[in-house]
C-alpha cells in the first residue's frame, strides 16, 4: 500500500469508508477531494461470511438439546404436539444463534422422549394476517 497524494492540494490521502455505499475511499482531508479505491479486494483488512443455513444435527451437536428438559429455567408448554411421539409436553427456547431480526425460531424439545425441532413463528404470524 503506497502512500497517495492529493491531485488538487498535493496533501495526504487518508482511507474513508462509505458505509451506505459499501465503498472505500481516499479523502483528502484539507480540500474534500475523495477518489474511489479500484481494487477493494487488495485492502480488504476484515471479512465476515455468515451462513444462513442451521441444520438441526449441527445444532444438536454444538447444543445438548436433550439436557434442556432438565432445566427449570426453561419455559413449558402444552400447546406443541412433538413429531415423534405425539407428547404435548415440550420445553422451548428461542434462537441460541443470532441472525437477522426477521429470523424468529423457536426450538422445542419434547421431555418424555427428549426429540428436538423447530418451529418458525415467522409463518404462524404471515398466517394470521
């Protein structure tokens, strides 16, 4: 990364990100003077990938889902029929993940016969309205 210089007032240019228009820029910090920076790709300093996808096992997996019926912090509900068994008795628990705030999950897990699965509050509230 070589140092530039102003074509208007010959002084430093300093970076300067656009955060609305996900762009990096050199800005001259006495005339205003900015020019956009080509290759971005080059003075990437940071990352950040995120998979949208969860898949169950590997929830299951990182999180013991089957020791949630054991914690009496955890809410209970009736109101869920699991898959497997066909219980009425689950404890649930939102998202351990953070994601987008329109990802809105819960996850249940049945305590008679301790099998995990998620339900997504999104499409219950699209269906009411």
């Amino acid at each position: 990364m070589s140092i530039r210089f102003c074509k208007m007032c010959n002084n430093m240019l300093y970076p300067k990100d656009n955060r609305r228009e996900m762009e990096l820029h050199y800005r001259c910090r006495r005339c205003q003077r900015s020019e956009l920076v080509e290759d971005k790709e080059k003075y990437c300093v940071y990352k950040n990938v995120i998979k949208r996808e969860v898949n169950m096992k590997i929830l299951e997996s990182v999180l013991n889902l089957k020791s949630y019926t054991e914690d009496p912090s955890l809410p209970k509900t009736t109101q869920r029929t699991c898959p497997s068994c066909g219980a009425r008795d689950a404890v649930f628990f939102m998202n351990p993940i953070q994601m987008k705030d329109d990802d809105i999950q819960l996850y249940f897990t049945c305590i008679p016969c301790k099998f995990s699965w998620v339900d997504d509050v999104r499409d219950k509230i699209e269906k009411k309205e």
